[in-house]
C-alpha cells in the first residue's frame, strides 16, 4: 500500500480497482473499528458503521473529493456517522430497550397502571421525531436541558420549546 502515494490510491479506487479497495480495507478496518468502538462502545454497532464508511466510499467513489488522506477522509466519515448514531439512533434504541423491559411485566392480568404505561407509550410515539427524541432524552435518560442542548446541538431555549410542545401534546393524546 505504501507503493502508492493517496492520490494514485485513490484514483486507483475511482477506477474501480477491488483489489486496492481490499488491501484498503484490511489496512485501516482495525483502527477504524477501534476508533469507532471508542465512542459508541457497542461491538455490532462500531462494526456496522466502519463497514458502512467503507461502502459509502465505493460506491460514491466517482463523486467523492479527497482533500487530505484516504485515511483522514475515513476517519473523519467514521466519527461524522458515529456522532449521527450517538445523536439519532441511540435514544430511539434505547426507548426500543425499555418498552421490552416494560412488555416482559405485562400479562393478561393488566392493572390500570400497565395499561397507563402502554397509553403513554402509545402517545410518545405520536410525538414529532425531534420533540420525542428531546423528550425521551430528559425523561427516559436523565439528561439536563443544557445536556440535551450540548448534545444535539440546539439551544437550551429549543429544548424548553420542544418539551413544553411534547407536554401539551401528551396532555390531548392521555385521559384525564
């Protein structure tokens, strides 16, 4: 791999070579992968990510501009989907895990106080994308406003707009 300068490496890439795309791969998947567990800190995740920057990078390999290194523009790619990850798909994962959690206690014998979480539930997913995410985010995870705020990369005052727009709209959707 070193034979080759990055630009000769990747216009080899762009010309469809596999063969250099393998040797890529196997030299940088490990300290990818590292790199990746380090912040999401799941194996299967961390795993899924770097092979989703590698086919990202064939398969726009015509379009895509590389300014630096083939390795910096990975790593970069590897982070930039694994902050998307922490941001967009862990909260809905882990409100996935918790409603599991919730549907093993539930039997034919359900008390009203079952039948209350459900509703909630139910009502919680009728929220907007971000509203909700706002909202499990605080209620479900324990974040701060100003957590919340630092995480998704939003003012606090968003915050307080989204979870005053989420308690208005889980007062309409529960009974009284």
């Amino acid at each position: 791999m070193n034979e080759f300068s990055d630009r000769e490496l990747f216009s080899r890439i762009k010309a469809g070579d596999k063969s250099v795309f393998k040797k890529l791969f196997e030299l940088y998947h490990v300290d990818l992968h590292r790199f990746c567990l380090s912040m999401v800190r799941m194996e299967t995740i961390s795993e899924e990510i770097v092979q989703d920057a590698f086919v990202y990078l064939w398969e726009k390999r015509d379009t895509i501009q590389i300014k630096s290194s083939i390795k910096s523009y990975l790593f970069t790619t590897v982070k930039n989907k694994s902050i998307n990850y922490i941001k967009n798909e862990l909260p809905k994962q882990q409100l996935s895990e918790n409603l599991s959690a919730a549907s093993l206690f539930i039997n034919e014998d359900k008390t009203e106080d079952d039948l209350l979480k459900i509703r909630v539930q139910k009502a919680i997913d009728q929220l907007p994308s971000k509203c909700r995410q706002i909202f499990v985010l605080s209620r479900y995870s324990g974040y701060t406003y100003k957590e919340i705020s630092e995480e998704l990369d939003i003012s606090i005052k968003t915050v307080e707009n989204q979870m005053s727009i989420a308690f208005q709209k889980l007062r309409l959707l529960l009974p009284k």
